[in-house]
C-alpha cells in the first residue's frame, strides 16, 4: 500500500489560482462532479464545481453560496481507480488528496452519487470562474452572489 503525506499544495500548479479565488483552499464540501473523463494514454479531467458557503440563509432557508467555480484536476497517467455510485447529480461530502510516494491521489468522499478515489502521477489545477449552466445550485435558487 502505498504511504500517504499531506501535500505540499503549492508544489501543485494552479493551487495557488484556486487559493486566492476562494481565499483559502475548500473542502469541496457539497461540491458537484460536472464531469470526469478517463484517457489511458494522454490526461484525464476531473470537474468539480466549488463555491463558498456562508453562514447567512436566503429566503429559502437555505445557506447563501458565494464564489462558484469550476475546479478542474488535470491528471497525467492514472494508475489506479475506484469509483461507484454515479448518477445524475454527483455531490461529494469532501475531497482529500494526498502525495504518494509516487504521484498523488484524489478521494472523493461520498455523498450523492458518484465517490471514491484516483491515483494518478502528477496532477494540475485550473479554475474557471463562475457557476455551470447545469448546476443544480443555480437552478435550486440556492446561490446568492
């Protein structure tokens, strides 16, 4: 098995892009996979929208969200994977990585839909601001800029 560190985020290119967004590094807390898609022979893409959740309520009742982005996790050579659960919105509790003594590993911490984990040999980081069209926090009335 392989050992497992935490990792020296800044290492990560693109880290510091996502930091500085969201003024910290999130938890991925109720975050939604928009989308994965596995290559064998060239990177894979991991895609998940991000948001600030604040303390306030809206007039739903529900917690006002703030910073939404797409966060993406570039992946070069995955090794392994374990996924389950997918389905038609895919909200995970949390994301852990982790620095392997070779590569990096990416758990998904299961809440709806799809969780599990990826073990690939370098990753990346790029954000795009903004909330997807097919979010179901847009379409919920839950965000609140």
């Amino acid at each position: 098995m392989a050992r497992r560190e935490k990792v020296s985020f800044e290492e990560i290119p693109g880290f510091i892009a996502a930091k500085e967004w969201f003024d910290y590094w999130p938890t991925f807390h109720d975050a939604e996979i928009v989308s994965l898609k596995l290559n064998r022979s060239s990177e894979s893409r991991l895609k998940i929208h991000a948001f600030h959740t604040c303390s306030e309520l809206n007039e739903r009742g529900h917690y006002k969200t703030t910073k939404h982005a797409v966060v993406s996790f570039i992946l070069d050579d995955v090794r392994d994977l374990n996924l389950i659960q997918f389905s038609s919105q895919n909200v995970i509790s949390g994301l852990v990585l982790s620095k392997l003594n070779e590569g990096y590993s990416i758990e998904l911490r299961c809440c709806y839909g799809l969780c599990g984990s990826l073990t690939a040999m370098s990753i990346r980081i790029e954000i795009e601001s903004g909330m997807p069209d097919e979010s179901v926090y847009g379409l919920s009335g839950t965000h609140q800029d």
